[in-house]
C-alpha cells in the first residue's frame, strides 16, 4: 500500500483560494468591519480564475465570514482563524538553550506554566525550537499565536514578518518589531532585598549572564541603581558567566575565595549552588520557588500574557507594546 501524503494542491480550487485568502487577511492584520479585496484584486494576486474566485466569495459570504454590499465593496464580518480553538505554540531558541528546555530550571517552570495556561482554556499547545539562523516559518503558519523566548542579537529576524501566526515575545523586548513582548520586572525584587539588608554594610557579587540581552542589561542596571540607592554604603562586584552551560566553576569559585561575598546574586547556574552556599547566600532569579531568590509566580504571569495574546487573535500584528510583571524577594 502506497504511503498517503496531504497535499493541498489535490483539493478543490475553491478551497485552496479560501485558505489563501484566511492567510493573507491573517498576516495582513484584517480586522472584522475591514474591507477586503474585490474580485477582481483577487484574480490579480493569485493564480484563479473569475469564475473560482466568485465561487469562493458567495460561500465565504453564505458562510457569514464577509457581507458584499453592491458598489461597496466586501467587508469582513467574521474572523475564522480568531475563533474557538486556537493552536499556539512556544518555541525557544535552541542555540541558548543547548541541552533542551527541560534541563533549564527557569524556563521548564516557564513552559509547564504556559502549557497548563493554554490546555486550561480548551486550547491546542506546542512545543518547538529555533536557532539563531533558522526559523520554523512553516510551522508558524498553521498556528495562530508563536511566543518566543531565547532571543539575542545573534538571532535573525528579518524572517519573522513572514509568517501569518501572531508572534509574541517573552522575557525581552526587541525594539522596532511590531510585537507585544513580556517581561519581568525585578527591580521591585531588588529593592526589597537591599532595603532588608540596609543599615550596614554588605559584600555583594553580581553574576551577569554572558548571553547579551536588552533584558539582561536592564537588569544589571536595575540592581546596581537599587544598590547606590541604600542608606548605608554597599560593596558590588559584577562579574560575567554562563549560566546555561555551567562551565567556569572554578573561575567563580576563585572569585568566590578572593572576594568573599555576602551574598550572591542574578544568574545562577542551578549546579553551582552547592558551592555558592558554603560561602555566602545566594539569591538566583526563579520562578515558583521558596527557596531564597529573587521570584516570580509563572501561574499569575501567564494569566497576564494568555489574556493579552487571547485579546490579539483577531489581529496579527497589534503593534508594539510591552507588559511587565513584578517580581518579589524571597529572603
């Protein structure tokens, strides 16, 4: 028995023009109450003759999805790619995370919190990756929302605009990309700590992520305004790692020797804590966690994000804006 494949092209010419039409008014951000192409704008842009192209309007229009309205025009009355069940997916960047997702502490909180999040609402999840050359545009297509983390300024985005599915960013905000983007917000966090530990004076060790990121530089510059905001004059050390693969343990161990911290702070590889906890206290970023760190709730995050990609369905491209969620101290 020959093996059966799915080809578009073996369906009806109608039925290929619909689906043509859904992606292009999807990627092109066509709200319900726009006006769409008329007939004959259509035949231009796609490979249908009038006759197929009248066909698929009057069942478009029979169906509810447009209103034709004589020396009008057509407008949208129904978007179906916003309605009921969504399929959405969550992609990482593969060259960031090298040994997987589930082997990151912080972002398998992220992914379960999301996937919950979206199974809850009686939606579709998927898991997936990318790399910094190479994205699943194709992929993208058959969904209706990709939220993407893992982004850096090796990563190429020019192909972005190409995919019809709404795309959301997390944890980072890219500049100039009409996407809304989530991120955390720990200065709120960083206050809380120095304020606790204000009245004398402190060794602190920063760990800045070697992985360069608007994020990770807000960060480091939200904790080092937090720490010349305190009373009592502070001692800070910044120094730069790779907390996703955990290599140069014993280049922090030295430093950990040389400078004997009171506490160490910001981006944690989770195997370098045994040795941090023998010498002072440590306070990673974290998500769902009571141990002492600087912490997010990811079940309270996701409900913000969820609730705004929800609100966007219908259009794909909503315009650049940015939500941030606080984070607390956990001492």
């Amino acid at each position: 028995m020959g093996r059966s494949t799915l080809n578009i092209d073996l369906s009806p010419r109608h039925l290929q023009l619909r689906e043509i039409l859904f992606r292009r008014w999807k990627t092109n951000g066509v709200r319900i109450g726009d006006k769409i192409e008329s007939q004959n704008e259509i035949v231009q842009f796609c490979d249908f003759s009038l006759i197929t192209v009248i066909k698929t309007l009057k069942d478009l229009e029979a169906e509810g999805v447009i209103r034709r309205q004589v020396g009008k025009g057509s407008f949208l009355v129904r978007a179906p790619w916003a309605e009921a069940h969504h399929r959405v997916g969550f992609f990482y960047n593969r060259d960031i995370v090298g040994g997987g997702i589930f082997n990151n502490d912080f972002y398998t909180k992220l992914v379960v919190a999301f996937e919950k999040g979206v199974v809850s609402d009686g939606h579709e999840f998927i898991l997936g990756s990318f790399t910094h050359k190479s994205m699943p545009i194709h992929l993208w297509d058959a969904l209706d929302v990709v939220v993407l983390t893992g982004i850096t300024k090796e990563t190429r985005l020019d192909k972005l605009a190409d995919t019809s599915s709404q795309v959301a960013i997390m944890d980072l905000v890219i500049e100039g990309l009409p996407y809304h983007a989530y991120r955390l917000d720990f200065e709120p966090a960083f206050k809380q700590m120095f304020a606790q530990h204000d009245g004398e004076t402190h060794k602190y060790l920063y760990l800045n992520s070697s992985i360069a990121s608007s994020e990770q530089a807000v960060r480091l510059e939200a904790f080092q305004r937090a720490c010349t905001a305190c009373k009592t004059p502070q001692e800070l050390k910044v120094i730069t790692v790779d907390q996703e693969t955990g290599e140069g343990a014993a280049e922090l161990e030295a430093v950990l020797d040389a400078y004997r911290p009171d506490f160490v702070c910001g981006y944690v590889n989770r195997n370098w804590l045994p040795m941090i906890s023998t010498r002072a206290r440590a306070y990673p970023y974290k998500l769902d966690s009571d141990r002492p760190s600087f912490h997010v709730d990811s079940s309270e995050w996701m409900q913000q994000v969820l609730a705004d990609i929800y609100s966007n369905l219908e259009d794909r491209r909503p315009g650049a804006m940015v939500f941030s969620f606080p984070a607390s101290f956990h001492p």
